[in-house]
C-alpha cells in the first residue's frame, strides 16, 4: 500500500495545485518513485489511497497503464481517515492471508524492501517498522530486542502510555515511515473508530503484541515532506 491522501500541507503552494504524490522530484513524480522501487522488489499488487486532487492520481496512473501491475486506489475522498483508518479501509485487498508492505509516497530510501519484508516473516509479530537512529523530537522506544514499548516527544516530554517515566533503558529510534503489517492487525482494528493514527494503535497493542524495528544497515533516506528539503531530494535520486 502507498499512502497518497495527505493534503501536502508542508508543501504548499506547489500542492495548491497537484497532490503530494505527484510532486516532481528531478523530472519524476514521487508516487513513480515508490511504486519503480516495490516493483523492484517484487511487489506486483498494489493499492493508494487517494483524497487530495484524486482525479490527478487516478489519470496519472490510466496514462502509465498502471505500470504494468495490479493498482487499485482506495477513495477517501469524503474523508481523510489517517494512517491507521487508512489502512483498515483497504483490508477487502489484502485478502491472500499474507503480510503487507505499506509505504508513504513522500519516502525516498535506499533500503531494500525485500529484507524488510523477509525480517518480519522471521519473526512473526504483527508489524515490522523500518525504524533509524537519526535527530527528530517524536521517537518511539524500544528494548533491547527492538520490541516496541512507548513514544516520546521530546519536545514536550510527552510519552505514551503515560505511565513511562524513564527511558533512559530504551533505544530511541525514528520512524522512516515503511512497515510492514500482518494481517491479523485488521482483527484488532475491528472495533476502532473508522478513523485513527496507525502508531496509537501499535503504542495501545505494544503490551500484547510483539511491533519490532527493523534497523538497516547504510541506510539512507529522504523525507520529501517540505519545501525546504526538495533540492536535496533532487540530489539524493540522483545519486
């Protein structure tokens, strides 16, 4: 799955007019980007979610003969449903019984997505989250076994749950916004509101369910989310 529906906010004024994921990096769109790499990867079926200028994504893809694969857009045009009700919203095609790679558009990396998804069958926990050691403020923590335990801002100093108050025995490690997920997250998502953030519903399983990081090595990544960072974007695609 790529997550294409956001509103491309930090982008603006460029996404006044197109979505995110078109947005041209060195002559090509993102969204191209990512679905070259899954191809790459031996990803054959794919689904985006669409919501911002979703006519735009619909024609860029009828005009690419979908690449060649299975596509199909999942539309939350009436209503953006984050992460995690994203997610949920496109369970009718993951309906082979097989874990499933979901990656925002506006990700660029040099990691090997076949690696990520074979960690995680070896471990069978309900998601393997593509996680790195690099400055933000929101990090999410984990033990010695890079089991999933809290969240931190440290901005605010906020943490989940609320009951950690030291975390100086945690690795503190950022998402780079890839992961992979079991289908068994759709049984614990059942009762949920339609919309809600995926990493809530990882913080309020994290007890009970085994959430690992997946920490590649060299690794190297571009979060295309701002108008700042575009012309090194440009100069990452092309090295």
């Amino acid at each position: 799955m790529i997550f294409a529906a956001g509103l491309g906010t930090r982008l603006k004024p460029i996404t006044d007019s197109i979505p995110k994921a078109l947005v041209p990096i060195n002559g090509k769109p993102l969204l191209q980007y990512i679905i070259e790499k899954l191809k790459i990867s031996g990803f054959d079926e794919i689904i985006i979610n669409i919501h911002h200028f979703p006519e735009q994504i619909i024609e860029f893809l009828k005009q690419n003969d979908n690449f060649g694969i299975r596509i199909e857009v999942s539309d939350e045009r009436d209503e953006l449903l984050d992460t995690g009700g994203g997610i949920r919203k496109a369970a009718w095609f993951f309906d082979d019984g097989k874990p499933f790679l979901v990656h925002n558009v506006d990700i660029l990396s040099n990691v090997d997505l076949k690696e990520l998804y074979h960690q995680h069958l070896a471990t069978n926990a309900l998601a393997t989250l593509l996680v790195s050691k690099r400055d933000t403020f929101r990090y999410l923590l984990f033990d010695e076994n890079k089991r999933l335990c809290g969240w931190l801002n440290e901005k605010t100093g906020e943490t989940k749950p609320k009951g950690i108050l030291d975390i100086s025995g945690f690795n503190k490690l950022a998402f780079a916004g890839i992961q992979v997920l079991s289908p068994k997250v759709f049984d614990l998502m059942e009762p949920l509101n339609p919309k809600f953030p995926i990493m809530d519903f990882y913080l309020s399983n994290a007890d009970n369910q085994v959430i690992s990081g997946f920490v590649p090595t060299d690794f190297k990544m571009m979060d295309v989310g701002k108008l700042d960072v575009l012309d090194e974007a440009e100069r990452f695609v092309r090295e």
